[in-house]
C-alpha cells in the first residue's frame, strides 16, 4: 500500500510551490490555501519533492 500525503491547512501558507511541482496531487483550495485532490495522482518521490520545498513544512505522510 502506498503512503498518503497529509497537509496541515492550519499552517499552510498557500505559497503555491506544492501546486506548481506536484499539480497532480495538489491544488489551491483559495488564494491563501492548499488542499489535496488526489493523494495517489502522483509518485512518492514527485510527492517529497513538494514536502521538501514546502517553506513551512505542513505536508507530511499520514503513515
């Protein structure tokens, strides 16, 4: 089974840059806001990217 993304809107940011690596994955929800359509649109590691450039850090895997 593959792991989920999970991403915390309590501290998002909506800096856009998980939209712009990973749209398969990720979208904006409002102008100030990121959501998740479909956790499984893209691989792990196109999904780490997007964590690992995420300036405050709120995608994480729901393991």
């Amino acid at each position: 089974m593959s792991r989920k993304p999970v991403l915390d809107q309590s501290v998002c940011i909506g800096c856009e840059t998980c939209t712009r690596i990973c749209p398969e994955v990720f979208h904006m929800v409002s102008e100030h806001l990121a959501g998740i359509h479909d956790p499984h649109g893209a691989s792990e590691e196109k999904i780490e990217e997007a964590m690992d450039n995420c300036p405050v850090a709120c995608i994480n895997w729901d393991d």
